[in-house]
C-alpha cells in the first residue's frame, strides 16, 4: 500500500492529466498532492487524458480532462487541474476501480457496481446510450459482485459475481449490450482474451510491486513458476492423467496455434478441460 506521499506523475500534461494545477510537460516525477483527503492511495487507474486514484478510505479522486463527463463531474467542468473528490458517492464505501477507454467502473464493498462517462456502446450498464456525470448504479438484479473489468482500449465492462458467474455489456463481438449480460465464460480474464482482436489482459501479470522485479529474468521466474496456478488459470490441460493449469490470454498472445484454438470455431475453444 502506498502512501500520498509516495503517489508521482509526469509525462505529457496537455490537458492537466498530471493533476499538477498547471499544463506544463514534465520529464520528472513529480508528487502529487490530494486535497482534503483522508486516508493512503490504495490504486490508480488510467484513461488517455485523466486518472482516478481510489483511497483506502473508499473515497475516489480524479483529474484531467472532463471529456464525456469521466471525471463524475457536472457538465460545466471541462478539466480539473489537481485531483477532486468524485461527487456522487457519498456514503458509499469503494474498493475496487477499473477504466474503459472513457468510463469508469467502481465496485462498492456491498458488491454494487457505479459507473459514469462515455454511454454510446451501453459501456455504463444502465440500459440507455446517455452519458452519465455523475456515478449511478448498474441495472439489473445478478446477485452481488465480486470483482469488475475493463480496458483502456475497449467500450466493455465485465463483472464476476460471489457465485462465479460472468457478466458482460457494452461494446463486445460486434454487439452494443445496454445491460449486463450472463455468459459462458469461467473467469474475467477469459473474457478479454476470447475477443476477435489482439488478446488483451485487463490486470498486469505479476502481484509484485515493479520495484521488487529488478530484472526481466526474474520476471521471467515468476512467470514460470505462477503459471501453473490452479486459483487463477481458466484452461486445463491433462496429459497423462496429469492437469496442467494455464491461462489462456498467454496462450493466445505466445503461439499461433493457441490463438487459432481459442479464437476459432473449434470445439476445444469452449471447453475449459483439454485432453492430451
């Protein structure tokens, strides 16, 4: 967990995506202060020109430009310039946040699902195409939630629910769903991995802070010691008797042959058991 004073930005500032109170480029890291703010940054999560940071205190912050209202600001705001707290979501305790290419997902820790930003795919869930700026519930009664998914390329959100069930709505495989959907898919990861473009993973691949991977080569340890993770994986393979866990988004991204296999018409794209 890391501390405010520990939270840094630079790169390019055009539209005030740094939260520094100004416009300027910066080459360095520089801190970045959170007004009013009580309690440690717990998680940031990035869109093309702002940023939302979640503290451990629930409460969530955000910065940049108010394009589509993805700053969970009125309409009359076009940018904030340092981090502000997001309106809307008073006495609601969040603890997990994630981004689409212009919305925001944030899960409460009743298992409830806020969303606000960019509507024309129905990314928000809320069974319209309005743009929303200010954080509104997701519709639809599918028990409660235990994690949400999306990325920064993509109009999509995806949930998994207590029961293990996966949900999905937005733009997905050529569709526009308004309200979330239930699907076949066995976990979160799947669902970005079986899309008809490039696979994409919607998290990083290893838990450990950057700073404690000091080389490729250990990250190249832990892969390989990681990757066969029954907890995680959501393909099995079975040689012999024996299971192999995998994930299928490596698979995809690492051999032609996996890619063909879980992105095709073929029958083994849909079993999560395949049999050597």
């Amino acid at each position: 967990m890391a501390s405010l004073d520990w939270v840094f930005s630079f790169g390019r500032n055009q539209y005030r995506q740094l939260g520094l109170g100004h416009n300027e480029d910066q080459t360095l890291p520089v801190k970045l202060d959170f007004p009013s703010a009580e309690g440690v940054v717990i998680a940031i999560a990035c869109l093309f020109f702002s940023s939302v940071a979640l503290l451990d205190s629930g409460e969530v912050f955000a910065w940049g430009i108010n394009v589509h209202g993805i700053l969970g600001q009125s309409a009359n705001v076009e940018e904030q310039n340092i981090p502000r707290k997001v309106p809307g979501l008073e006495g609601i305790t969040i603890t997990r946040i994630v981004c689409g290419a212009n919305h925001v997902l944030a899960l409460s820790s009743d298992g409830k699902v806020y969303s606000w930003g960019w509507n024309e795919y129905g990314q928000l869930g809320n069974e319209t195409k309005e743009n929303s700026h200010r954080p509104t519930l997701m519709s639809g009664i599918i028990g409660r939630i235990r994690d949400v998914a999306a990325h920064i390329t993509l109009h999509l959100s995806a949930v998994v629910t207590e029961a293990d069930e996966i949900y999905v709505w937005g733009s997905f495989n050529g569709h526009i769903i308004l309200r979330p959907i239930e699907t076949s898919f066995i976990s979160l990861d799947e669902v970005f991995a079986k899309l008809p473009i490039p696979a994409l993973t919607f998290r990083p691949l290893h838990p450990k802070p950057i700073e404690e991977m000091n080389t490729a080569n250990e990250s190249y340890e832990w892969l390989k010691k990681s990757f066969d993770d029954a907890d995680t994986a959501d393909v099995v393979f079975v040689v012999e008797g024996k299971k192999i866990h995998a994930h299928k988004a490596i698979l995809i991204m690492r051999c032609v042959v996996f890619r063909t296999m879980f992105q095709g018409n073929w029958k083994e794209s849909n079993q999560s058991e395949q049999i050597i």
